[in-house]
C-alpha cells in the first residue's frame, strides 16, 4: 500500500451537519476501497483562486491515508460522482532521501591524522 494525500474542497453552502456527512462519505469511500486513513485536517472556509461551479469560497478537507495503487482510479471515478465535492486532488507521498554523508575538510582530515598519530600521507584522500 502505498500513502496518499487528498486535498477535497467542499461546496461552501453546505450546512455543517451535510459537510460533516460529507467527509465521512469520502472516509468511508476511502475505507471500502481498502484504505486506512492516517489523519484528517479540516482548513475550514477559503477564498478559491478563481470560481469552481459558480463558487468563490469553498471548504477545504485534507486526508492523509494509504491504499493500493491499483485502487486510486476507482477512488476517482467514485468522488466524480459526488455533487458536494467541488473539487479534489490526490497526490502519492513520495518518502525523501537521506542526504549523502558531508566530505570532511582537508584540515579536519588532518587533525584527526595528528590526533590519531597516524602519517599525513595515509590521512590524505586519494585524488
């Protein structure tokens, strides 16, 4: 299974108890398909960037969850056919690297070599 990220914007007009019904809709939609959800975060009421189905304002759910990769089209063709949502995205969470080890400064290099006792010759890095 693989994480995931869904950013859901709701229909503004909504009274609470509707949006409430809709986020567990979308969490049980989530669920049948196979998913665990790992965190909810409700953002509340915001300003869209330009209007989405005649709205200027929409609700914004964020749900961080996992499932299996070959179930995500389902998920798509299953919120597509939810009025309440204007608008959602799903991006997969991709896990960063470690960076590599930092290279150690000639003079530290060095140091270490007096320290250990050891022949600046052996110390030194081969070009």
């Amino acid at each position: 299974m693989e994480n995931y990220e869904g950013l859901f914007i709701i229909d503004p007009d909504l009274t609470s108890d509707v949006s409430k019904a809709t986020l567990e809709s979308i969490q049980e939609v989530l669920t049948k398909q196979g998913g665990v959800i790992a965190d909810t975060q409700d953002w509340g009421r915001r300003k869209l960037s330009y209007l989405v189905k005649k709205k200027r304002e929409g609700v914004y759910i964020l749900v961080n969850f996992s499932i299996k990769t070959e179930m995500i089209a389902r998920l798509h063709s299953l919120l597509r056919l939810n009025d309440q949502i204007l608008k959602y995205l799903i991006t997969r969470k991709v896990e960063t690297r470690q960076a590599p080890p930092q290279r150690i400064p000639k003079k530290q290099l060095l140091a270490n070599a007096a320290a250990a006792e050891l022949p600046v010759a052996a110390a030194e890095p081969q070009p």
